[in-house]
C-alpha cells in the first residue's frame, strides 16, 4: 500500500497572508497524523514565503510520522537539512517567480551539482529523493547521483486535457515506474493530485508514495484537516 504524505505548505501561506501566528502549520502536522496521514511534507524555500526555520525545527521535534523535507540544493537550505536530519529530503527547483514548485529538477543538466548535496545528506542517514519529470533519462540520472527514490512530478498528467491528453500522461507515469524499479530506486508521485484525479494514479500500482497538498489543505476548510485525510487516504 502507498504511503500518503501530507504536504502542509498551504497552512503556513494562510498565517503568512497576516504575518501573524495562526493558522499553525505545525499543529496542522498533529492533525494529518490523527487523520492516518503517513508523512508530513514541508517544503522549507529559500525566500521563506510559507514554511520557515521556527517551523522546520519544531516539525523536526514533534512529528512522529515520516517527514519529509522539499528543498532545493543551494548551500544555506542544505546546511539546514544536514542539521535537521528529516527521515527525507526531496530535491526540488525552485524559483522565485514561480507560484508553486513548476516540473522537475534537471538532473542530468545538473548531476556534478547535486551528487555532492546526495552524498552529504546520505552521509547524514537522510534517505534522499528528485523531484524529477516522467523522463527516463532523469530517472536514471537521479540513481547515478544517489538518490534512494525519485518523486514523479504528476502535473502533467493533472493539467492534461481530453482523454487521450490523460491517457498520454498515465502512460508516462506508468513507464517511469517501470524505469525507475529498474534503476533500483522508490517511487514516489505527487503536484496536482486531488480527490478525483487521484484514482487512475493509484490505480497504476508501482507508487509507493503520494505527497499531496493543495487539494487536501482545500477540503480542510470545510471539513477539517483530519477528516480531510481520511478521505484522501481512504483512496489512496
Ligand atoms: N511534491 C512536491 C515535490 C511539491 O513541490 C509539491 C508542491 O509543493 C507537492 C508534492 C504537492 O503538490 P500539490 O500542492 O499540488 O498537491
């Protein structure tokens, strides 16, 4: 069964609207545990928008379910990470303009500069996973640099039109796991997954984790975060 990380990045944007102390994305971590979330997924950005140190620390000291960090590979957020010592970090691009984390990490173009980032998390005891597109050679490009999982980058398959458009993507996602059980590696999914797009990923079989977000932390409003948990879990 695949687990189902719960990305709370969304919680801190709402305090982050008020710079004030509420709603507090680490009590937002307490409520996915009890809603049966598998992992807790923060994604700590170098310009701080949503997650910042104060909650990376005490995320670190209370969760007591996988947690997973999102982060990018420039120095300061590594020098976090090898700190903290999540149970997982998973490498991300990261760009300023952008509104979310858009496509994956180039590995291949940028193997020299992230196989030294692997090997010191892993040196750290840190299982460590790319957020890569769909696309053998980055697959294989994040094996040979280290990585223990890739994290497919599902947004090509939520954003496809028509059903030969969807039909097309699952076919990727379905390739990429076959490419990356090859390669040795876990493999995980996740952006734009929701309520009712989730079924045909799952269905794939082969994932083994699923981090999602904005879909969960949506339901929440009207339905609470570990109600809205629930369901998510429910279908995955
Ligand atoms: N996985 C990764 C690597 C991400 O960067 C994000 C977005 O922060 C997610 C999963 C969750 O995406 P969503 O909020 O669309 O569910």
């Amino acid at each position: 069964m695949a687990g189902l990380g719960v990305n709370i990045d969304h919680v801190a944007t709402v305090r982050q609207a008020r710079r004030t102390y509420e709603p507090d994305p680490v009590w937002a971590a307490v409520e996915a545990t009890l809603g049966g979330a598998d992992g807790i997924t923060f994604h700590l950005r170098e310009d701080r928008r949503h997650i910042n140190d104060r909650d990376a620390e005490l995320l670190k000291r209370t969760v007591t379910i996988k947690l997973n960090m999102e982060m990018s590979i420039a120095r300061p957020i590594v020098n976090i990470a090898a700190r903290l010592r999540p149970d997982q970090c998973t490498l991300v691009p990261e760009r300023r303009e952008e509104l979310t984390t858009e496509g994956g990490l180039d590995v291949v173009r940028l193997r020299r500069r992230i196989k030294p980032v692997v090997e010191r998390l892993r040196g750290e005891g840190i299982e460590i996973s790319a957020f890569i597109e769909p696309i053998a050679e980055q697959i294989e490009a994040s094996a040979e640099v280290g990585c223990h999982a890739v994290e497919l980058w599902t947004g090509g398959y939520a954003h496809a039109k028509g059903k030969r458009g969807v039909e097309r993507e699952l076919k990727r996602l379905a390739d990429g796991i076959e490419v990356g059980r090859r390669a040795g590696l876990l493999v995980h999914a996740g952006h734009g997954l929701t309520y009712s797009n989730i079924g045909p990923v799952t269905a794939l079989g082969g994932f083994s984790e699923f981090n999602i977000g904005h879909s969960i932390i949506s339901r929440a409003v009207f339905v609470g975060i570990r109600e809205a948990v629930r369901q998510m879990k429910a279908l995955v």
